[in-house]
C-alpha cells in the first residue's frame, strides 16, 4: 500500500527546465542571478530542476546555441515546465514570434511559466485566456505590418520607386556624374564601382541617353 502510494507520487513530480538569457549589450549582468531566483521558485513549487539554460545573445534572435537546445529537449519531452525569468528573457523576437515559440511549447506537451510575470502561467486556470490575448495581439501585429507595407509599396510606387528604393536612371545628380565620368574615359566597370550600381545599370542609361 505504502509502495503503491509512494510510486503514484512519484510520477507526479514535475521536471523543470530553466532558461536564462541576458543580452551582449548588458554589462555586467550575468545569468546566474536570474537563475538564483528560478532554482528557489522551482524549489517551493516542489519541481525538481533537470535542465539549465543559459544563452548570453540578443533576444530578437532565434537562432540562439541553448535556446535551440531547449526546444530539442522539449520536443523529446524531457522535462514538463519551462520556467523563465520573463517573457522578454524568453524572446524579443515580436509578439507573433513569441506567440508562436509559447504554442510550440504546448504542441510537445511541455506547460511553460514566467517568474516574475505571474499571470503568465500555463499551468493555471487563466492558460486560455493568456493565449487568446496574445493571439489577439499577434493578430493586430499582422495587420499593422501589412497595412505598413501596403501603404510604403504605395508610396514607392507614386513616387516612382520600385522595391522600395529610387530608380537610379531618374536621379539627374547620378546620371550627370555618369556622364562625367565616361567622357573622362572611364570604363563602365569603374563607373559603376564610383556610383555604387551595377554595370547593366550604366549601360541601361548610356542607351537610353543615346536613344
């Protein structure tokens, strides 16, 4: 009986992983200190920490050596809770990409916690309304991006740019130079070398000058 109990207990223990991440640019801030405090928060929550992570990078990438590490761990199910400093320790990759790194979390079945945040606990009763804000926020982002996009491809195209960026062949100030420097014998590679443009742009409007 005793045995029994004992074994049912132990298959309720929760295994936390720890990441913690400071940014290059912060000086003399080190890791340690935020883990520190997830070790004594795991530790009143009877967790029993497997993994640490520790990454020193910028939060906008996600490409970062024990961040990837983690996602493996978690998708090999080896621990349950990912427990972190705060969300922006977590990524500053945007609200969309975060968004979706917390929903990757849960797709592997591994519950996720912020330490100094609270509210942000998918292990307690307010995990659904927690993603349903994010998600609404993720979606205002993607709108306001492409209404950012829309309205700059729209600008560029009445100001008769293309991609974004003026067409060279409509800058008087550059094509005079051109001029300059072709009737002082320069080649066309040099030319474009001088004006930062390729060769087929300098050709392109040597013909049409010539038409």
């Amino acid at each position: 009986m005793f045995y029994d109990t004992f074994s049912a207990l132990e298959n309720f223990i929760m295994r936390v992983a720890l990441y913690a991440r400071v940014s290059t640019k912060d000086k003399g801030q080190d890791v340690e200190n935020q883990l520190l405090q997830l070790r004594e928060f795991a530790k009143s929550q009877s967790w029993t920490v497997t993994m640490e992570y520790r990454d020193r990078a910028s939060g906008k990438r996600s490409d970062r050596e024990q961040f990837l590490k983690m996602f493996e761990a978690a998708s090999r199910r080896e621990f349950d809770i990912l427990l972190f400093w705060s969300l922006d320790r977590l990524s500053r990759e945007g609200v969309v990409e975060t968004l979706n790194h917390l929903q990757r979390l849960t797709s592997y079945g591994v519950n996720y916690r912020s330490f100094t945040e609270q509210y942000l606990d998918s292990t307690g009763i307010f995990k659904e309304a927690i993603i349903g804000i994010l998600s609404a926020i993720a979606k205002q982002e993607r709108v306001r991006l492409s209404e950012r996009v829309t309205a700059g491809l729209e600008r560029a195209r009445k100001e008769g740019r293309v991609g974004g960026r003026p067409k060279v062949e409509d800058d008087s100030k550059t094509v005079k130079r051109l001029h300059q420097l072709r009737t002082q014998g320069q080649s066309i590679r040099g030319i474009a070398g001088k004006l930062g443009i390729s060769t087929n742009t300098v050709l392109k409007i040597l013909r049409s000058q010539a038409a």
